[in-house]
C-alpha cells in the first residue's frame, strides 16, 4: 500500500472564470482584486494569486493517524465546532482552550488562499517571529505543518485535500443550510442582497460553490473516520452532537460535562470568548472593517429576514437543481433552537 505521503502530482489545472466575472469579483470584494480561479472538477474558488504549486503542497499535506481534521464550506460553523471539536479531544481542558484557537490550537492550512497575496501582503506585514494577533496571520506561503498530534482545519472541500486523508485522519464535517450560509457570508460585504445571492449561486464568491462541497462531503458520510455533522443539528441539540462527536473520537463524558461543555459553547458565551473571534477575515481583506463581529447570531433560519419573496423562489429552484440525484436534504428552520 501506498505511503500516506507519498507525493501525488495535482490533477486539476487551475481556471479563470470568464473576464466579466473577474471585474464583477474584483470590484466587489476587497481582498481580491485580480479575481478568482477554478480549483477543481466542479470550480472550486481561491483567490487568483493562488497557484499549482500551493494548491499540490495542499494535496500532499502530511498525514498523521493522530491528527484530528475539521473540513467545512465557510461560514457554516466552523469555529464553532473547532472549540468543541479541541475540547472534546483534549478532554475538556478549559485551562489550555484559552489561548487562540488559530494559530495556537489548530492550523488553518488554506487561509492564505482566501485573498490574493498582494492584499494579505499590505494588511499583514511580516512580524519580528512571524506571529499574528488572534491567528490572524497564515503562512506567507505553502502550508504551515506541525508536528503530530495537530489540529488541522480547512475550507477546501475533500477532493483537494489528500486523497488518502479518510483512510489515516479522523475527520468531522459540518454542512449547513445553504440560505443561511449565504445570508452568513454576504453580512461580511458590501454588495446589495441580490446581487450577492447571484454570485454565491454562480459560485462567484470565495470558497465556493457551497452546495458542490457538501455534496462531496455527504458522499463519504458512510466512512468510518467521516463524522458528518449539520449545524442545524448543533442547534437543535448540541448535547446529543458531543455525545456523537465524542463517541467518534473515542471520549467518554458524564451528563455534567456535556452540560459544561454546551453551556461553553452557547452562543451568548461563545460570542464573549477573545480566544475563538477570529478577526483573520478582515486583516485577509474579504471582510470589511465594519461589517461587525465574526461571530454573528449563530441562527437557524435567520435567512427569512433577509431574502424577498423573489429571492426565496430563484433560491429554492437553484437548490433543488443542484441537489437532483441526491438524498442530501437541509433543515431551514427549527422550533427551537439553542
């Protein structure tokens, strides 16, 4: 059998998209001037800056058994579940959660392909030691590797990670409703809604196609080291989400510790803890200064007050398009939620 890192050459060639595309990204968001590229088979977004180089040293990250993965699309709960996810594997130790959850505890492998180099290179100069407040700095270039064990996070979906990755990691993905993730991702810019929902649907936007990327992922859900998780799950009940979470990492908790555990991970808590707001979107120039926090409501359904009745319908039929085939089915709202 193959050695988990053995180098494999990339097997996709990075596209533009079309030239009216790039002027629409490039004049709407801040952090990427010279526009997009294409990653993958279903166009998956970096920044343009991004190259064949970075994307096969991604490709080829080492691989370690003890190592502990979280791959999510954006803005559907990451640092949320990177805190429970660290917690749970660390047994519950509190005392070492206060330091940042990125750099400190957990290594944000693709962050430097999220806004072209020019913008991170003017927003984020180099640091005596090459530090960065709050985890807000990611490696000038390539990927950053740590020793074993390490914490490994990443928005690029499972077919430009290391295809051996399900086979050595232990992995846990979180999907969430696609409305609410775009309603997530467009309070961090300045573009009026219909025109965001557009380029998000057009995969246009960062990170995307959303849709694509949980698909891949639900595709594995059945493996043995895939943890599926939804985030509408979380928040309907998350003792029940780190029980599974936990059960999947081989931990074992009292009733009072998940207790501790969820009331650490409320969101009204959540959303007072320096070490998880993670400012690195705005120093990264996709996020505007004054857009508020990172951490925003944490809510199921919040999409109703934002999209029109128009939005809803061009939505709903984009949805059902892309889920065709599928048993993939999302939860737009709850009648209760933590």
């Amino acid at each position: 059998m193959a050695s988990p890192n053995e180098n494999r050459p990339f097997p996709f060639k990075l596209l533009p998209p079309s030239d009216d595309v790039q002027q629409r990204v490039a004049r709407n968001f801040v952090g990427l001037p010279n526009g997009l590229v294409s990653c993958n088979h279903w166009g998956y977004k970096s920044a343009a800056s991004a190259t064949e180089r970075e994307l096969e040293e991604l490709y080829n990250h080492p691989l370690d058994a003890r190592d502990t993965w979280v791959v999510t699309p954006p803005k559907c709960g990451t640092n949320w579940t990177l805190e429970m996810v660290w917690l749970i594997a660390n047994d519950l130790d509190y005392e070492r959660a206060k330091a940042p959850l990125k750099p400190d505890r957990w290594s944000f492998i693709d962050f430097h392909l999220l806004s072209d180099k020019a913008v991170r290179a003017k927003l984020m100069p180099a640091r005596p030691g090459g530090g960065g407040p709050s985890g807000s700095r990611p490696p000038a270039d390539g990927v950053q590797v740590r020793p074993s064990p390490a914490f490994v996070n990443t928005h690029l979906p499972m077919s430009l990670n290391n295809p051996r990755l399900l086979d050595v990691c232990k992995v846990v993905y979180v999907a969430r409703n696609p409305k609410d993730a775009c309603v997530s991702f467009y309070n961090h810019c300045r573009l009026i809604k219909m025109e965001f929902m557009e380029m998000f649907m057009n995969g246009e936007v960062i990170a995307t196609p959303i849709v694509d990327h949980i698909i891949e992922a639900w595709n594995l859900r059945h493996h043995p080291n895939m943890c599926f998780l939804f985030y509408e799950d979380m928040k309907k009940d998350l003792r029940a989400q780190i029980r599974k979470v936990a059960t999947f990492l081989g931990k074992t908790f009292t009733d009072d510790q998940v207790d501790k555990l969820a009331e650490h991970l409320h969101i009204d808590n959540f959303k007072k803890n320096p070490y998880v707001n993670m400012e690195g979107g705005k120093m990264a120039g996709f996020m505007y200064q004054d857009r508020g926090n990172f951490i925003r409501k944490g809510k199921t359904g919040d999409w109703k007050n934002h999209f029109s009745p128009e939005m809803t319908a061009r939505f709903d039929a984009w949805l059902e398009h892309k889920l065709r085939g599928t048993d993939l089915t999302f939860v737009q709202e709850l009648e209760h939620q933590d």
